[in-house]
C-alpha cells in the first residue's frame, strides 16, 4: 500500500468516526455519554489542524516561540508536533516515538485499573 493509499484510508476513517461521533453526541444514533464522543469530538479535527500547521512551508512561521503566552504555547506544540513529523521518517526514530506512545498507553491503562 502507497503512503498516499494509506493516507486517505486513515482520513477516510477518522472522517467516519467524527461522524459517528457527532450522530452519537447529538442522540441521532445511539446514547452514549458525551464523555465517550467528546474526545473524537476533538482530537481527529485536531489532527487534521495539526497536519496542516506542520507542512514543511508554515511550520517555520507557526513555530516562532515569540509574543504572548498563549501565542508562545501554540508554536512550541506546533514544533514538537512537526518534530514528530519528522522523526516518523526515520526508522530508528520511528521506534522512539512507538515506544514512547506504548508507555503512555501502559500508564493510562494503570491509572485506570
């Protein structure tokens, strides 16, 4: 499968599930609780801001570390986001951030138990 080919299938279903997420919040399409579909809710749009401040000719701009606290907040994500962008093109740096999301799904999972 292409990087492109595997690109719009995960846009394809995170479009799906914001969807499904957003038919469940408003009680069109099952009842679950609000707490369940606000994280979808957020995240995937989330997601897709964060692919679109991060491409190589804006993230430069959006990362400036200057200004107000909360202008300095958003480019500091914003760089440690486009690192993550580029550290997934780097095999050995592709193992780090795996392991770095295992860890933290380990620790949701004790903090849950």
């Amino acid at each position: 499968m292409s990087s492109a080919s595997t690109c719009s299938f995960y846009v394809s279903f995170g479009i799906g599930a914001w969807v499904a997420a957003l038919l469940t919040a408003i009680g069109a399409w099952g009842d679950e609780s609000f707490a369940l579909t606000l994280p979808w809710l957020v995240v995937v749009p989330s997601c897709f801001v964060a692919a679109f401040a991060t491409q190589p000719g804006r993230v430069e701009r959006l990362a400036a570390t200057t200004g107000s606290l909360p202008r300095r907040a958003l480019g500091y994500a914003i760089a440690g986001t486009a690192w993550v962008r580029a550290a997934l093109a780097d095999p050995p740096a592709r193992r780090m951030v795996v392991s770095s999301v295992l860890y933290w799904v380990g620790n949701v999972a004790c903090l849950w138990a």
